[in-house]
C-alpha cells in the first residue's frame, strides 16, 4: 500500500482513463444480480457518472461452478490476494456472506486502501464498529445499504435525508420469509407448516429457514437499524429475538376478529429509560400501513421529531432489488471519489446509551388460554392479573369444548415483568389447562 498521496494520485489516473475496476467477491444470488445490474448499466454509467465501470475481478470457490455466469471466465479468480494485491482496483463488493473470510477480506480492503461496499447484515450487526474504524482510518467508503431490507433505502435516509431528526421509533417488516408465511395464514388460513412448505417450494425460505423464523434475521437488521436511528452502537445480542414459530391460524384469526393483523416487527425505540430493540411477533391493528404490508415484501415505518412519520417500502431480498441497493452504493462511492471525499460519511454512533431491559418494556399483550369450565374460574384468573398490577382491557370467551372454556386477554400497557409473573402464576394453577398463546400487541 503506497502513501495517502499516492494512493489519491493513483485513484485520479484511474479515474482519468475513465475507467475504476471493481471487483466482486461472491457470485451467489446477489453477487449474480450486481453483476446483471453492472450489465444493464454499461451504457448509462458514462453519462450517469463521467466514468466507466468494469468488474475486473470476481472472487469465487468454484471456478466451473460460476464460469456459466460470466462472459468472459478469465476474471474470474479463486485466490484472494489476486484482488487484495490489485492496485488498479478501487472498490471492493463484498457479497459472499457469513463472517469469516468476509471479514479478515473487508479489513484487508479497506487497509490497502480500497472502498468496500457490502451486503453482509451478520458481520455489520456484530463487527460493524470495527469495520466503520477501519474505513475511518483509511479515509475510505464502507457502505452497505443492501445489509438492511434490501433494495428498500433506509440507510442512506436515516442517515442523511433524516440528519435533522430525532428519530424516537423504527418498527419494520424487515424479513420478507416471514412476512410471505404470515399472509398465507392470514389470507388461506394455512397452518405454519403449511405455509413455511409453501415458502421453501417457492425458494423464498432456504434449506435450513431457521435464521428466518426465528426472527434472527430480522434481529441483525434491526441492530443495523437502532445504531444509526439512535447514533448508539446496536449489536446483535442486544436485539430480544422471537420468531413466529409458535404462531397459529386460530392466533391469527382472532386478531382479524379483533381488527388486527399478526406481523412479525423488529421494534427499536429510544426512550428516556434507554433503548428498546426486540423482533417478536405483533398483533398491529388493521388500518396501519405496515399491517397492507404483504407478501415477502417489506417496510420500514420511522417516526422523527420534525418529519413525523414516514414509510419506506419495497423488496427486501432478492437477486435484483438486493443489487439495486448495492449498485446504488457503489455509484455513490464514484461521485465521492471523483471529489476526492470519500470516507465522508463515516460511523455516525457518537452517543452511548443504555439498553434498557427487555423486563422493564412496556407492552400490551393477547393472551390465549384454555381453562376449566366452571364458576370461579374467571375471577381467580382475573384476580392474578390484579395481583401483578396487570390491567385487562379485553376479558372474552371464545368457545367451550367439553370440560374446557378458551379465554382470551387483552390487557392495557404492562411493564413485562408484571406481565411475566402473572403468567407465571397461571402456569401453576390447576384450573388453566394451557396457556396457548402469548403476543404483544403493537
Ligand atoms: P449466496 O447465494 O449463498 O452466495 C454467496 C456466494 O459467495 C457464492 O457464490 C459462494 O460460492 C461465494 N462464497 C462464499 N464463501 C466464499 C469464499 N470463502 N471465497 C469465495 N467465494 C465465496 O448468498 P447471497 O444470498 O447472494 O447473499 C450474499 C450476502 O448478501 C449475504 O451477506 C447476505 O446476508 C446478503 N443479502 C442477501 C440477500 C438476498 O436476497 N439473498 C438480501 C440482502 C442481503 P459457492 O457458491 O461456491 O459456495
Ligand atoms: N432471508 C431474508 C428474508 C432475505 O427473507 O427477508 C435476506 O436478507
């Protein structure tokens, strides 16, 4: 790696030639979208950008594997230093996943002075603030736009367009897996299984959907999100994490009855106690936009002191929308390249707030459960709730089926904990059969 100046030098002759190499590591799905995007592009990038752009290096394991997806195989490259060496290369697309060797790649990026932009919501949501340090130090961009719903912008207007804000809420539909199978159970009534079969035969859930339906994928974005919202470093374990595994079509259909959708939201607020972040399953009433939300699409909803409310919606995912957002980016880093300000926007988390506990939440909550058929029943459950300082709002039975009554709770705003021991008392009672279902209510 040569001096700052030179380096700087080398970038303008570069850019003189008109021409900046870019290199790409990974040729998966969204490494092959950026290269189509590339393609699509070719024409406009000269007149869009006063330079051209060409992909001179692609990073692969399988050489044969990715030949059948280029036109010209020989940029093709299994061995890293062939790119890290590579003076002529100016930027860097990380989109081959996971956190090891992205990592030690981006880093290395970075330090030989190359402008990274990535995809890679596992490595920002726990690694970001050593990633963003590096790219400080050597005055390079590290972007990363697509790591968060996709080819919805969210990154770039939370931290420019919104700048003058004070952002007290996101809440977003921010994993577009889930979201496909929670509409199924709505709109065909399917069980979960069902509709995860559904979305596994369609290719939106992959082999192994676990990160999906447990809410970790959501939960990474959401650290992403809460970071640059709040300008407070926001890692993954931060983020309390339920998925929507536990959720049926009876859940389901009793929210429509009560004018209300089940949406799985990541949730991160910042409030005087400190902040909040959490994905889980929501009952959210109807007539909220992010409840229309459907499909694998998603939708980011942000509250800001001076714009108010706002909704950012499209595709989370995908070959093409998950490249839009990274060619985006890399436009991006040309512009500031040609004014010989990259590095402009940097890390942006200048505070250190508290976390608050997820004990110390506030929550409304729908609570179903089955319980003996007799008198008596209904006022020592109501009188547990009392105990713990739970306020119900909604007290209705749904149906009786032989011995058994199934009950269901809405209760006013609680603070978790309250809530928790209350059921914890249920759970030992003789007379509640099952508790069948617990989800907070947006
Ligand atoms: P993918 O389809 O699994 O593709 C990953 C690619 O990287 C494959 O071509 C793989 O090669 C290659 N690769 C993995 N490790 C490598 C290594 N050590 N050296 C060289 N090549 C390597 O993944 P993807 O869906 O495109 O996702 C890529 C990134 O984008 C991830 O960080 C993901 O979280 C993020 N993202 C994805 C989406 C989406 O819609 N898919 C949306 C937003 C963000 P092999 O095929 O030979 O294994
Ligand atoms: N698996 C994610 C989703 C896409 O279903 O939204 C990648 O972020």
């Amino acid at each position: 790696m040569g001096s700052p100046f030179s380096q700087f030098r080398e970038m303008r002759r570069n850019m003189k030639n008109n021409k900046i190499q870019v290199a790409l590591l990974g040729l998966g799905t969204v490494g092959t979208g950026v290269y189509k995007v590339f393609e699509n592009q070719k024409t406009e990038m000269l007149p869009k950008l006063g330079v051209e752009l060409e992909i001179s290096k692609i990073l692969v394991r399988n050489l044969e594997k990715a030949a059948a997806k280029v036109s010209d195989p020989s940029i093709l490259t299994n061995n890293w230093k062939e790119i890290a060496e590579d003076e002529t290369i100016d930027i860097v697309i990380e989109v081959m996943g996971g956190m090891e060797p992205a990592r030690t790649y981006i880093l290395e990026a970075l330090k030989s002075g190359k402008n990274v932009v990535t995809a890679n919501k596992d490595l920002i949501a726990s690694d970001g603030r050593v990633l963003m340090d590096a790219a400080k130090e050597s005055g390079k961009d590290f972007l990363f736009e697509a790591a968060v719903a996709g080819g919805i912008p969210i990154i770039r207007p939370l931290k420019q367009c919104l700048a003058g804000n004070c952002i007290s809420e996101v809440v977003g539909i921010v994993n577009g897996t889930t979201n496909f199978i929670l509409t199924k159970m709505t709109e065909e009534n399917m069980e979960f299984g069902d509709a995860l079969a559904l979305a596994t035969e369609l290719g939106y859930a992959e082999a192994d959907p676990t990160a999906d339906i447990e809410g970790l994928d959501a939960a990474r974005k959401v650290a992403i999100i809460a970071s640059i919202a709040f300008n407070s470093r926001v890692t993954f374990d931060d983020v309390y994490t339920e998925g929507i595994t536990k959720i049926t079509a009876r859940d389901i259909r009793y929210a429509k009855e009560m004018g209300c959708h089940i949406k799985l939201l990541g949730m991160a607020r910042n409030t005087e106690g400190g902040i909040e972040v959490s994905v889980h399953p929501m009952l959210i009433n109807s007539r909220h936009p992010l409840a229309s939300v459907n499909d694998s699409f998603n939708a980011v909803f942000v509250h800001g002191d001076a714009v108010g409310d706002t909704m950012f919606y499209g595709r989370g995912a995908g070959e093409l929308p998950t490249a839009s957002a990274i060619v985006g980016d890399v436009f991006d880093v040309v512009r500031n390249m040609k004014y010989g300000c990259t590095g402009r926007i940097s890390c942006t988390c200048y505070k250190e707030l508290p976390m608050k506990k997820m004990d110390d939440v506030v929550s409304r909550y729908f609570m179903r459960m089955q319980v003996e058929d007799r008198p008596g029943v209904l006022a020592s459950v109501t009188s547990v709730f009392g105990n713990n300082v739970v306020s119900i709002e909604q007290f209705i039975q749904k149906r009786k089926e032989g011995e058994l009554a199934e009950i269901v709770v809405i209760t006013e705003e609680v603070v978790e904990r309250n809530f928790n021991d209350a059921v914890k008392i249920l759970q030992t009672m003789d007379m509640i059969k099952e508790i069948s279902a617990v989800i907070r209510v947006y």
